[in-house]
C-alpha cells in the first residue's frame, strides 16, 4: 500500500510546480504553434470555398513564423513576395479588407503607353483563352504587351525595328481615348477577323470575400486553451 503524508504530498505539489514551470515555455510554444496550423489549414479551407478555382499560388500564399520556448509568439500572416509576379498582399488582402484593387502590372504598362483609359482596368474578353483556373498565361500576356509596344524593356517589344515584327499589328486597341473598349488580335487569313482579348471596365471595387482575421480569432480562442493543455500534459509526462 501507497501511503502520502501531508508533508510528502506537499512536497510532490512543490515539485510538481517546479517541474510545470520549467516545461511551461516549452508546452505553450507547442500549443501556440498548434493552433497557427490548424488557423492556416481553416483559412486555406475559407479560400477554397470563397474563390472560383483558387491556385496552388493562391492557397500556399499564407505562412506562419513559429513560436520558440524564447520568443512565445507565433505569426500568420499573407506573403508579402513572391519570385514572380505580384505579391500575394497585393490582390488578396483586397479580398480580406474590400476596396478597390490595385492595379496590376500589366495594367500599369498600358497605361503608362496610354493605350488603357485613366479609371479602366483590363477583364478578359470572349476571345481570351484561360487555364482551369481562369487566368491568362503569362506567355500570352507577355505576347499582347511585346505586339503593342507596352513591355517595360523596350527591346523586348516586336514593334522594336531590331527585333521580328511578327506580333507587329496583330494586336490593337478597338476604339480611341476614353471610348476605347479594349485590345483585340486580328486573326484567320489576312486578319480579317478578330477575337477580343481584353476588355476595358471601370477600376473593381470589392466587399470583403475572405474573413482572414475572423476565422483566426474563432480558431484561436477554441483551440489555444486545448492544446496548452495537451502540450502541458505532454511535457510533465515525458519530462526527465
């Protein structure tokens, strides 16, 4: 038979609490770092079922800087780079904050070519093709910009007299100045039809589509209080 005086068990509680504090940075880290991940997998989940056919680009654009036993924070947050293209802050904090969206690069080259009408951004036209996430591929683009002119390297524009002229007039605006309605290629023999690649509409305006810091709030305050308390457990039992 086990016996515990008052004095042993006293002394087990003083040590026990000793050992709680020694664990306590380590547990909370863990339970910190718990909860951001499973925070960043119920974001990933909103966008999905916020956006049409989010990309790969899309739902990895979240990171999460974990906490240490020193430094007991632990950080979600959107990336604010990315090796190609746009920042993933530029077009998805709109979406989480609403506004208007900023213009994109593209957009900014035209216009600075005045080819895009002040207060116009582009949308895809009917005769635009999209991936399987209804986006323009960036060859495309690359083509449209180099065959009128607007690349922002000016030797990389066909309408350069050294380089092919091949893109040169294929593409056009369709209308002048602010009744521009948008950029067309000439195709079929001759170019004697066109397809509409992009059409001119009214700068977007966007409510908020993505509860970003909502659903990391609800996250945090029904999960942070478990998982301290599982990582708590965890330490005093394996602790040495």
């Amino acid at each position: 038979m086990l016996r515990i005086s008052t004095q042993g068990a006293a002394l087990l509680s003083r040590k026990l609490s000793d050992l709680e504090q020694r664990q306590l940075p380590f547990a909370l880290a863990t339970a910190l770092n718990k909860t951001a991940e499973q925070a960043r997998d119920a974001e990933i989940a909103a966008m999905k079922a916020a956006f049409d056919r989010p990309t790969k680009f899309t739902l990895n654009s979240l990171f999460i800087k974990f906490a240490k036993k020193g430094r007991l924070e632990a950080r979600l947050g959107v990336k604010d780079y990315a090796s190609k293209g746009a920042a993933p802050t530029k077009w998805l904090m709109p979406e989480v904050m609403g506004g208007a969206r900023p213009r994109k690069r593209s957009e900014s080259l035209f216009a600075a070519r005045g080819l895009l009408p002040s207060g116009k951004s582009l949308m895809p036209g009917a005769g635009m093709k999209l991936d399987a996430h209804g986006n323009i591929s960036r060859g495309q683009l690359q083509k449209i910009l180099s065959g009128l002119g607007a690349q922002g390297d000016k030797h990389s524009n066909s309408t350069d007299s050294r380089r092919s002229a091949g893109n040169q007039r294929r593409f056009f605006v369709l209308g002048k100045g602010s009744g521009a309605l948008g950029i067309a290629e000439r195709v079929g023999k001759k170019g004697g039809s066109i397809n509409m690649l992009f059409a001119f509409g009214k700068d977007p305006s966007y409510g908020s589509l993505f509860d970003f810091y909502g659903i990391a709030d609800r996250i945090v305050s029904a999960r942070l209080p478990v998982e301290a308390e599982l990582a708590m457990t965890a330490a005093v039992l394996t602790a040495k």
